[in-house]
C-alpha cells in the first residue's frame, strides 16, 4: 500500500480564530472585513466548482 501525499489526506477543516480588535482603528477593521470577503469568496468558488464536478460525474453514469 502506497503512502499518501499530504494533498491528498483527508483534511478536518479549519477552525475560525475570531481576532481580537482591541487596538485596532476602523480602516484597518474595513481592511479585514474586506479580507474575509475574499476569502468567503474564494471558498463558495471552491464549493461551486465540487459541485460542478458531482453534477457532471452525476449525468455521466447516470443510468437512462
């Protein structure tokens, strides 16, 4: 049995560190709402395309 590459070990999912703000101004508060957009984004991207790729494997062996 081969080993497997770390890309391709199950991964739990990460938790969310919630930051603590004190300190922080509001640019820099709109700076990281800003990030988190972004990375919001990326992540419904990720989902999209997984399920893309289920709905094509899906019509592919369906039985018809």
């Amino acid at each position: 049995m081969a080993l497997m590459d770390d890309e391709e070990r199950p991964r739990s999912a990460p938790r969310f560190k919630p930051m603590v703000f004190d300190g922080w101004d509001v640019a820099q508060l709109k700076e990281y709402i800003e990030s988190l957009r972004t990375e919001i984004s990326r992540a419904e991207a990720a989902i999209g395309a997984r399920d893309a790729q289920r709905l094509a494997a899906e019509a592919f062996f369906k039985k018809g």
